[in-house]
C-alpha cells in the first residue's frame, strides 16, 4: 500500500513530467498563455492518460508483444479522438483555443511512456493511481505556468482582472518566446528549490548521526 | 495458433473496436457540434448586421478574386463550380438590412477569419466580426476589440481602406491589423458585386 | 510563386519549432551536437514529406470519400508509425552507412508531434496536393535551421560558466526563448 502511494507521489515532484524529466514539452509551452487554457490542456491529457493506462494495463495479457506499440497508440488514439469530439460539443470555445494540440494529446509521450513502462507490466489499480499521479503533476504543472504567463501577460488570472491600475502587462510573456523564457526560469527556480532541500535533509542526517 | 497470427488477430480486433467506437462518439456529439458551430456563425452575423434578427443563405457566383479565395466562402472548398455563400441579414418584417461575406487574412498566427457585413442601401461596411484567428494573446487578440473593428464601420468600396489612415494599427500588432484591413479590401467590392446579381436573379 | 511564399512562411516566420511548439522533444534533446542534429534534420525532413505525402492520400481518397473522418487523427499516426517502420526497413537494406547515420533516430520521428502536427494542419487547411509537399518540406527545413541553430549554440555553451541553478535545461530553454524572438522577427515578412 505504501509503495502505491509512493508511486502515487512520485509524479507530482520526484518524477514531474514537465519540470523533472522534460516530457511532453509541446503542449507545456504552446498552449499555456492562460491558466485556463494550461489547466483544460492538462485535464484532456490526464482523462486520456488515465483511460488508456486502465486499459492496456487490463489487456497486457492479451497483446502480443511483437504488437504492442501500434495496439497502445490504437488504444490511445482512440480516447484522444473521444475527447477531441467531447470537447467540440460542450466546451467549444476552449477546443478552438487549444486548435490542433487536441489531437497531438496521441504523441504526448507521457502517455506512451507510462504505458511501455508502468501500465504494461504492474496491475490495474496500480496503473490508475500512477497515471492520476502523473496527470496532477501535468496538471499542476500547466496551471502554474499558464497563470505566471496570465497573470504577468496580460494581468488577469483565469480571466479575472488582478493587477494593480497602471500595471503595464510584459506582453511578450504570452508569446512564443516568452513560453521559453519563463519555463526556463521556473526550471532554474525549481533546481533552487531542490537544493535547498537536499542540503537541509543532508544537515539533519548528520544532525541525528552526531 | 502461431504468433503472427496471433499478432494480426489481436491488433485487427483491437482496431475494429475502436473504429466502432469512435463512430459512436461521431454520431453522438455530431449535433450538437453543428448546432454550437451553427450558434457561433448566427452570432458573427448578427453582430456584423446591426438591425437584423434573424438571415438567410444565398448562393451567389463567385466574381473575381473570391474565385481564388481558400476560405469558407464556397461551401466545399476546392472546386470552382460551387456556389459563393452569403448571408443576407433580415429584420422583424423580413426586409434585407445587408449582407455578410466570410473572408481570410493571414495574420501573425495563421489565418484570420473574418465576418463582414455590408449594409444593403448604403453599401457601406455595417460591421465586422472577428470568426477565427490564433494571434498572440494580448497583441494581435486585440482585432476582437471593439474599438478596432467599429473602424471599419461606414467605410465603402469608393476609396479603398487604408491601414494608418483609416484605421489604426494596433500597437504592437501591424501584421494582424493588417492581415484584417487587407482581407477586408480585397474581397469588399467582388462580394458586393456578387450580392447584387444574386438579388436581381431571385 | 505561391510555393515560395508557403516554403518560406513555414521555414522561417512560422517555424515549427520556435514558433509553433511542434517538435519540442527532440529539439532540446538532439540538439547537443551540431553532426547529430544534421542527421535527425534529414531524417526528419524525410519522414515529414512522405507523411505529408501519405496523409494527403488517406484524406481524400479514404476517409472523405467513406465519411470516416472521425479515424483521422488514428490512421494518421498509425501511418507515421508504419512509414517510419518502412524507411527505418529500407535503409538497412539498401543504403546501410546512412542508416547507420540516422538509424538511432528513427524511432524517435514516431512521436515527433512535428509530423503528425504538419499532417493535421495540411488537412485542416485544406491544402492541395503540392502544397502539402512543400508545407511538409517546409516543416522539415525549417526542424532542422531550429536544430542545427540551437546545437551550434549549445556546443559553445558548454565553455561557458553559467550559474548552477540554470545548468542544463534551463539554459537551453532561455536560449530557445531568444532564437524564438529571434525568428519572430520575421513576422509579417509575407
């Protein structure tokens, strides 16, 4: 049980998608210049995820090994397409926002990747638990980027006005360049952040040592 | 059963479900996509036809360069034959306010979509609306603003519309700004020329 | 006249790459030496105009004609996959010391979003068949420019001293950032 909330964890920091092991970097920097538009990406992505790591974690059985990529990216087309359609019926505005990065969800290596390494091979539940973990963290991740883009942009955060009269919006940060720039930024911070961790655990090891 | 076999067997009937699937979604939201597509296109042309309530579609042949046009003007995009669409704008009585053409520039982006409605006595722009585009947020977005579409309001084919003179370039955005005055230009009097022989032939 | 333009608008003002966030994987992990980068260009650039070419094909005589354009997205990708299976099959029979130049990048072209990306948006605008060729030579091109620009880059980097926190990725995104700025630069040239 442990092991599994282990596993749980691990996409939400140790193991995140975007800021650790730097995949699934197009959708990260194309469609984050909002919060909204960062966190819709990120939920598509971790429905789709979530299904297909069910599913091939319950037919690793079935398929033959020879087969197994083109059968994942069936499977992963499939829910990709069925969100595709779901998204054009009920949230059409923000389908238009996201344009063609709905259907690149199939070429999203997260998902691939999770299946080939985690769904293929440990059971149902554990597959489900280990996607919603690396979906949050996606989540996260996308919603925390699309908000510093939002907010210093075009000073709103999920469309509310938050900025101050006379706040001059740093526009380029909601351009392609500025993607670069502030997940390069964050990447910096977050590497900070790790030290900073990593020596305060070092200083109480030797503090309980001593 | 040998392996390959196996393998074939597998990933047709993984394949065949899928597709089934898939056509079920296709069949169920189908509706309701067309409707919300039909409700964005009713609204463009409202909101470029002041006064109307309510349009109709007319097919009208292509004059000039709408002929070249890539655009949603020709409802199947790719042979000449098909007919141009307009939508002619009606009020409560039923009486034509104008008309609205769609017509395309390429941004900064990609391309812009863009809803032009002509009023039908004056034959001067009654309005414009922005149907699609994938501009910078905060720059180039800035086209859907009212303030930079009412300027093509009451401009006509007799001078062409001129960037810089009559209207003004949004700061930071000269290619989106232009991409719509351009887009809007070019198309004005082929559009307008269409529309009148469709009317006198009904 | 008309493919120029399009060559030119997909090489430069809308690079994929820079631009348009397609291709971003490979981009910031092939890019750490310029000879490598040539040949994940190349290969690229193949794959994207057979794809471009393969897709065009699908559109218009399968799934049109049948009112299957709901499998799209699927045959699209499944297609890739099977061309990249193909060429990866070809040149280990007929041109070995090219594919022994290129062979470890090949699989990674399968889920280059660049290449299904660049099938999509041929389809979603409609493009005719030439213009599809080039639009997906374009894309190639223009793949490779960002590559070999961002690798040319990163080789000098390696000398220089760069503070620790921003070691590795993070430099390499802020230098993509200011290529990209670069490139926008060229916006509104047609």
């Amino acid at each position: 049980m442990n092991k599994m909330i282990k596993d749980f964890l691990r996409g939400l920091w140790d193991e995140h998608p975007t800021f650790r092991i730097m995949i699934g970097m197009c959708p990260t920097l194309a469609v984050t210049t909002s919060a909204i538009n960062g966190m819709g990406m990120a939920i598509a992505t971790t429905f789709v995820l979530i299904c297909s790591s069910l599913l091939i974690s319950m037919l690793k059985k079935v398929i033959p090994g020879g087969v197994r990529i083109p059968a994942y990216i069936i499977v992963i087309a499939t829910f990709v397409t069925t969100v595709d359609y779901l998204m054009q019926a009920y949230t059409p505005d923000l389908h238009e926002a996201l344009g063609v990065f709905i259907p690149l969800i199939v070429v999203n290596c997260i998902i691939l990747g999770r299946a080939e390494a985690y769904a293929s091979k440990m059971p149902v539940i554990w597959s489900a638990f280990d996607a919603l973990g690396m979906g949050l963290g996606f989540t996260w991740g996308l919603t925390l980027i699309g908000s510093i883009r939002e907010l210093l942009g075009s000073g709103t955060i999920f469309g509310f006005s938050v900025a101050p009269d006379g706040f001059t919006p740093f526009a380029i940060l909601t351009s392609p360049p500025g993607a670069f720039i502030t997940l390069g930024v964050l990447l910096a911070l977050m590497n900070i952040i790790s030290d900073k961790i990593a020596q305060r655990t070092r200083a109480n090891q030797q503090k309980t040592a001593s | 059963m040998n392996e390959s076999a196996k393998m074939i067997v597998v990933l047709t009937i993984i394949a065949m479900i899928s597709g089934l699937l898939l056509a079920q979604v296709y069949h169920l939201t189908y509706d309701r996509i067309q409707l919300g597509k039909a409700q964005a296109l009713r609204g463009s042309i409202l909101a470029a036809l002041p006064g109307a309530v309510d349009f109709r579609v007319i097919e009208a042949h292509p004059v000039g360069g709408l002929e070249d046009d890539r655009s949603t003007l020709r409802s199947k995009p790719g042979s000449d034959s098909d007919p141009l669409l307009l939508f002619q704008g009606l009020d409560e009585n039923g009486d034509p306010v104008g008309f609205a053409y769609v017509c395309e520039g390429v941004g900064y982006g990609g391309i812009i979509k863009i809803m032009v409605g002509v009023n039908h006595t004056s034959e001067l722009i009654s309005g414009v609306a922005i149907l699609e585009h994938v501009e910078t947020p905060n720059i180039g977005s800035l086209i859907e603003n009212e303030s930079f579409r009412n300027q093509f309001v009451g401009k006509g084919t007799a001078d062409p519309i001129a960037l810089g003179q009559d209207i003004d370039r949004i700061t930071g955005a000269t290619v989106s700004s232009r991409a719509v005055t351009e887009a809007v230009n070019r198309d004005l009097s082929n559009a307008l020329q269409a529309y009148k022989e469709a009317i006198t032939n009904e | 006249m008309e493919y120029l333009l399009l060559f030119i608008g997909t090489v430069i003002v809308n690079n994929f790459v820079l631009v348009q966030f397609l291709g971003i994987c490979p981009f910031l992990g092939v890019s750490k030496q310029v000879s490598t980068s040539v040949g994940m260009g190349i290969a690229t650039t193949f794959v994207m105009v057979m794809a471009a070419l393969a897709s065009w094909l699908i559109e218009h005589f399968i799934l049109v004609p049948l009112d299957l354009v709901y499998l799209r997205t699927l045959s699209f990708i499944l297609v890739i996959a099977a061309l990249v299976q193909l060429v990866e099959m070809f040149l280990h029979k007929s041109i070995p010391g090219l594919y022994r130049a290129m062979g470890i990048f090949l699989p990674l072209i399968t889920t280059n979003c660049a290449v299904l990306g660049l099938s999509l948006n041929a389809v979603l605008r409609s493009y005719n068949l030439g213009e599809s060729l080039v639009y997906g030579f374009g894309a190639g091109v223009g793949f490779t420019l960002a590559l070999i620009l961002m690798a040319g880059i990163r080789e000098e980097l390696e000398f220089a001293d760069i503070p620790k926190p921003l070691k590795g990725a993070a430099i390499a995104l802020i230098t993509a950032g200011l290529l990209s700025l670069a490139f926008s630069g060229f916006a509104g040239m047609i």
